[in-house]
C-alpha cells in the first residue's frame, strides 16, 4: 500500500515523499497555503491508488524551486545563481504552466521570444533541458520535451589581436583612471591566465622570491606553476600578500565590480574586445617572440597540443604570410619571381 507524507521545506512550499513499492519519489504540490497542500495531499493518494500518475498537476514555478534545491549541493554558487536568474526568464516567457504541458513547440516559442545570442540561448537550454531531465527521473512527467532540441550554432569566434597603439591607449588610461583595472590587465596580458583563475588568486599563492604564481586552473582543476615577468612581480608587489589580491566576492569577472569597470573603460578608450582576448593575446605574443607551442601549452594549461595549434599556431602563420607579402610589395621594381637560371653563389656577400 502507497504511503503518502505530507511535508514543508524552508522555501516555503509544501512537498510529499511517497513510498510505493520499493521505491522513494518526492514532490513539490505546487503550494505554501496547508490547507491546499492537504487537498492535494489526498488527491495524490487517490491518483495512486488508482493507479495513476501522482503529479500530473504539478507547475513549473513551485518545480523549478525543487530543482534549484536539488542544484544548490552540486553546482558552484556562481552557477545557482545563474539559473535561478535563467527561471525567471523561463517563467515570464512560458509562464507558470503545468510541467507535463510543455511541448517542444513551447521551447521553440521560448526560444524565439527571448532572442538572446546563440551562446547565452544554448546555456538556458542546457539548463531546461537538465531541469527536464531531473523530472523524468523523479517520474513526474514521461519524457523530457527539450531532449532533442538542436543548440543553436555559435560559430568560432574570430580571435581579437590588439595592436600596439591599442594595447598603449588601454595601459595608459588605465593606469590614469583605474590602477585596479590596469593590474588585472596586466597579469592577464602577461600570464595568459583566463580572467576568473586571476580572480582567484590570494597572496599566498605568490612567491616573489622564486618569480612564481600557483594556480588551481578553472578548467582542469590542475595545479600550474607560472613563473612572474618583470611586469607581473611588480604588479603583485603593490597587491595584498595575504588573502585574494582582488578582493570581492564573486570569483568570476562577469559578476564582479571589475566587469562594470571593465565596460567603462572600453568605452573611454573606444576599444572593442574581450578581456578574455589578453589570454589570446599573450599567447600569440610568446609565439612571434619565439617561443615554443610545448611551452605555450604548459603556460596556459591546455590539456591538449592541438588546442594551442589549433588556436595559435594558424594565427601566427597568417601574420608571417601576410608580412613577407608587404615585403614583396614594397620591393620596387624587383619581380614577383626569382629568375630560375641564379646560383647559390648569386646570393653571396662580397
């Protein structure tokens, strides 16, 4: 016989934890008010005992809370807060509808209404999708409506190469205006560091006597030594040798008070790139310098070779082709071809 417990969570609504044949499901019914969640309660033991599918009537406002419950022990802060930000979008395009009711039609609507970029798109969906999936294990809809849902194609973004003069003007009015912008884009520049594993360092992890920074890359969760430049060290001499040398309390640039800084000064300075770019940027300058893709690699903790390849080496290339062709056109008078009947010996100093 199903054994049906009425129960209340901290956020308020009102929740069953049903036993039925071995097996443990819980819910949300959708409500903070008792005597509804009583009714519903009972509805739900009726369902069962006729062999019906108990939460058919259950809405995605009061499910999308049990979810993001669910999330809060498994996903990173910075990730809950997305996604708590990604269900009032949800709401206000879908609105509070019965979660058994939502058609892949509905997800296209979503979709169209919201005409968001391709990236933000295909990380809303990744979230409904995942919300739907946790539905379906807790058995309270078939089929999740979203699961063939094609992302949107984002492209390959073309990488910004900053110019000298830019490179100049953003130094120069950041060092005037804002010393704190200018150090985050001065390590980033010259560590090839991703902006949130900068945000992430305490001053601890600096070693000035031996020229090191530890850091606990995002992506891989690796430990990479990377050793301090002469523009880096003195950098980190003027930051807090003790807890995070940026203070604040979100560890990720999108979210911080650096990112408002950040838009600020690409409109002072009238110069359109990503911050992310200085890790781009780095990279190619330690190739034209000479420096290997082995070591390029290790700098920017790449699991992978072909990833610095793939993103750097072609680049570069293109800058070289591109270069020597100036040449050629600045060359007067000489012609497009060398004549095929010279000798090694044409070629000698005298």
């Amino acid at each position: 016989m199903p054994r049906v417990r009425l129960y209340k969570e901290r956020n308020g609504y009102w929740y069953v934890d049903i036993h039925n044949r071995g097996r443990r499901t819980r819910g949300s019914l959708g409500t903070r008010v008792k005597e509804v969640a009583l009714a519903a309660a009972r509805r739900v033991e009726r369902d069962l005992a006729e062999g019906r599918k108990p939460f058919g009537h259950f809405t995605l406002a009061p499910f999308l809370d049990t979810y993001l419950q669910y999330c809060e022990g498994r996903n990173a802060p910075r990730t809950v807060k997305e996604k708590r930000r990604f269900k009032k979008l949800f709401l206000g395009i879908l609105g509070d509808v019965p979660i058994e009711s939502i058609s892949r039609s509905d997800i296209d609507r979503y979709v169209k209404t919201r005409n968001a970029g391709a990236a933000t798109t295909n990380r809303e969906l990744a979230m409904l999708k995942h919300a739907l999936n946790f539905a379906v294990d807790r058995e309270l809809i078939i089929r999740n409506p979203a699961a063939r849902v094609k992302m949107l194609s984002e492209g390959k973004r073309e990488i910004r190469i900053l110019t000298t003069q830019e490179l100049y003007t953003w130094f120069t009015w950041c060092r005037k205006n804002d010393l704190r912008l200018y150090n985050l884009s001065a390590i980033a520049l010259n560590t090839g560091l991703r902006p949130g594993d900068i945000l992430k360092i305490r001053g601890e992890d600096v070693n000035l006597e031996m020229g090191l920074i530890e850091v606990v890359m995002s992506k891989t969760g690796k430990t990479n030594y990377i050793p301090l430049n002469d523009i880096t060290a003195a950098v980190f001499r003027r930051l807090p040798r003790k807890g995070y040398v940026f203070p604040g309390r979100e560890r990720h640039l999108s979210y911080s008070p650096f990112y408002g800084s950040f838009l600020k000064a690409k409109n002072a300075t009238g110069i359109a790139f990503r911050f992310y770019d200085f890790r781009h940027n780095a990279a190619i300058r330690l190739l034209e310098a000479g420096a290997d893709v082995v070591t390029i690699k290790e700098i920017l903790g790449h699991t992978d070779i072909k990833t610095t390849v793939d993103s750097y080496l072609k680049i570069v290339d293109k800058r070289k082709r591109a270069a020597l062709q100036r040449l050629a056109a600045k060359s007067g008078g000489m012609k497009a071809e060398i004549p095929g009947d010279l000798s090694p010996s044409d070629f000698e100093l005298d």
